[in-house]
C-alpha cells in the first residue's frame, strides 16, 4: 500500500510515496537527515559555503561509504566465525 512520507531538509518539507513500511522508509530518511544537518553544522562551523546539493551529494557519498564499511565488516565476520566452525569441525572429526 503507497503511503507518503514528509521529511524536512533545509527548512523546506519534502514528501514521498513509499510502498515499503512507513516506519522502515522513515528510519531511512532520519538517517539523511541526519547526515544533512551534520555536514550542514561542519559546513557552517568551517565557515565554508557549499551548496544545497553539494551537501545532499557529500551526504550521499558518506552514507554509501558507512555502508561499505559495515558489509566489508560484515563479510569479514561471517569469514572469521566460518573459518572457526571449520577449525572446530575438524578437531570434533580428529576425535
């Protein structure tokens, strides 16, 4: 079912229609939101001025980036516990 979704970026509302659940689709804009207001307070900390788009593109690449991370991270776990349970299999089959 197609539900819409307001978030604000910039002072400015946006809406979306979203066919996934409500609270999913907004748990994922929070995070760019988030991402926006941060690099908006660096932004204005630094004194620098960037574009509106400009943040929402850094924004993008940032979130992206953490999101290799995490499944580098998550392969290389899921790597390491097979590799165990290969370690322990074998030295259960020496037995």
């Amino acid at each position: 079912m197609e539900q819409l979704l307001t978030i604000e970026l910039f002072g400015q509302p946006y809406t979306f229609k979203t066919d996934s659940d409500l609270t999913k689709a907004k748990e994922v804009a929070d995070i760019l939101v988030r991402e926006v207001k941060r690099i908006e307070s660096q932004q204005k900390k630094a004194g620098t001025g960037i574009t509106k788009n400009a943040m929402l593109i850094l924004a993008a690449l940032n979130i992206a980036a953490e999101n290799i991370e995490l499944n580098k991270k998550q392969t290389d776990f899921i790597e390491n516990v097979s590799q165990r349970a290969d370690s322990i299999m074998k030295l259960m089959e020496e037995r």
